[in-house]
C-alpha cells in the first residue's frame, strides 16, 4: 500500500469508528483499527461486552449500513476495505 491508500483507509476507519460510537452506550470502548494483513484491508470494529448487537442490529442491517458508508468513503479516496465486528 502507497502513503495515499493508508490516509484514505484512515478517512474511512474515522467514519466508522464516528458512526458505532454514535450508536452505542459505552463510547469510550469503541475501537476501530486498520488490518491490512488481507488481500482487501479491513476496518476491525470492537465495542465493550453486549453493546456489539447495537452495531449488528436487527438482521445485520445496523452492519450493513455501517459496512455500506465504510466502504462509501474509502471509495471516494481511490480504496477498498471491509468492515468487520469482531466480540
């Protein structure tokens, strides 16, 4: 990866990390860090005990829409990375 793809890897782990932060009680014990171990870098998103259920939601539809703006903003820099909720 070029220094270009690490800064919009970083735009797209800050959107994600703003949006799960937003939806859960416990704020401070979001994280979300940047694996590039993977053909496709992922965005690991970790929440305190029992608050990961609010980030996945009713059907996976909470992910799938956090997945979707991830995946939006890294895009608008030119990458591709996946969001993944890891307990």
């Amino acid at each position: 990866m070029t220094a270009a793809d690490g800064a919009s890897l970083e735009r797209a782990r800050a959107v994600v990390e703003h949006l799960a932060t937003s939806l859960v009680d416990d704020s401070d014990a979001v994280s979300a860090s940047i694996d590039e171990s993977h053909p496709t870098p992922r965005i690991n998103v970790t929440a305190a005990e029992g608050e990961i259920g609010r980030l996945i939601g009713k059907r996976g539809r909470t992910a799938m829409a956090i997945r979707a703006l991830g995946r939006a903003a890294a895009a608008a820099d030119g990458a591709h990375v996946d969001v993944e909720f890891l307990d």
